[in-house]
C-alpha cells in the first residue's frame, strides 16, 4: 500500500535510506479523502504530518485561500512535533490520497531507531528553517 | 569554564540530563566579545548557535533592531542546521559572554550519542515552530 521509493522523494525522508523505511512503516498510517474534504481544520487539533502521495488541496487561513499542495508535499509539519491547533485548513480540491505519521507513531521510531529519528527530525528542522526564511523575507518586504 | 546546570535552562536542552551534557561538553565553544562587538553580521556566513551566558545583545535587520536578547536566550538556531548567510546582525550591548554549538560540533554530537542529538534537533524544531507560530499570526495581523 504505501511505496517505499515513492517516500523517497519527499524532504523528510532525506538521506533516510530504503531498508530504514522499510523498517519504520509499519509505524505509518493512511487515508483517502473525497474532493471538498477537511483533512485538518484550523484552530483544531492534530498531532501528525501528511504526504499528498495522490491529489492536490488548498491551504486556508480565516476562509482565505493562500496556498495549494499537490503530491511530493507535505503538511502538518508543526503540529507533528509541538501537537498545538492546525493554522491553517486543508481541503483536498480531488480524491486524495495521504501518508500520516503522528506523533505517538514519531515516539515509537526514536525507540526503535534512533539514528533513523535524528535524520527525520533533523530534515524537519530544515524545513522549518526554511520556511522560517520565506517569512522572514516576506515580513520586510511588507 | 562552561557550566552545565546554567545550560539546562535553555530550551535547547529541555529533557538533556546534566550527564549527557557533560559528555558532549568538550566539543562546545565559547567566546568574550566587548560592548560594540558583533558577533553575527546579517549576510555573512555562520554555521553556529550561541548562548548568552552573560550580557545583552541587540537583533538588528538593515540597520534597524529589532530586538534585545539576553542571558538564558539563543541565537543562530538556523544558521546551525541550514549554514546559510545570517539573517541578522548581533551587536554586544554589553560585556558578552557566550557558549557556541557548530554544525561540525553538532555532527560530531550525532557520531557520539545518537539520543542526545536526537534530543537537541527536537528542542531546535520545536524553537523553529514556535517562532514560525509567531511570525505567522504577526503576517496575518499586518
């Protein structure tokens, strides 16, 4: 069900090789979504990351539309390791298909392989870094 | 000279215990700069994280601050894991004193204890979220 090479490409799993994938992904969850779907609500809780393995959907914040993600990108990053409330809705614009991985299942894989945990972990603060950036430039432009 | 009870006041070190600091201790740095000083220049290259130990420091952006920093706070959580140019310039306010973690000291730490470093990018994600909670409700209030 859930392609090992297909995970690959997303940044979280950066330098994580197969065979560490493989161990981990009994770890994983999945889901399927209709089109007008809310996976994640605003203002509500979540406590886990989401792969777009098949699909696309739209970022709100306050009703407004600011951003859309298709396959290969994620959401959910922040809520993954802090378990505060969503800022943002996602509503899937067609069928989606999603990779999950909370943060009780995120506990389970620093038991289990520790240096496997650093690398996720670490490419997460990279992405947030990242973004951090985007903002940062953003602000002064404003 | 560096001690470990005044460093497991930082966030970065929430849940480290006292052993495991002492044990990857000897690859910290530190470092005394005098009122004027700056130890960061927005633009130019870093690739650490500093403590303030003692003294006061002021964020700067283009020439205009934006913040005071002082004991018990951090700064250069990026630039430790992205090494890319400094988005702001520090500037001593007073007598400073710091304790620094680089990115070949925070390599070095994931060689040594898998479960440390683990612990330290962890507490450095969920920095880098919390700040991106902040800078996102600032974006939306403007």
């Amino acid at each position: 069900m859930i392609d090992t090479n297909a995970l690959q490409k997303y940044s979280l799993f950066g330098g994580v090789l197969p065979d560490q994938i493989e161990r981990i992904k009994p770890l994983f969850g999945y889901a399927r979504y209709d089109a007008g779907d809310r996976p994640v609500r605003e203002g509500d809780p979540n406590d886990k990351i989401y792969f777009i393995v098949i699909g696309k959907v739209e970022v709100s914040k306050q009703g407004i539309a600011i951003a859309e993600l298709e396959e290969g990108e994620t959401f959910g990053e922040m809520e993954l390791i802090d378990i505060m409330p969503s800022i943002a809705t996602i509503t899937a614009l067609e069928p989606l298909e999603v990779v999950t991985i909370s943060n009780r299942a995120l506990y389970e894989i620093s038991k289990l392989d520790c240096k496997t945990f650093a690398m996720l972990v670490m490419n997460l603060a990279r992405d947030l870094s990242r973004r951090l950036r985007r903002m940062d430039e953003l602000a002064c432009r404003l």
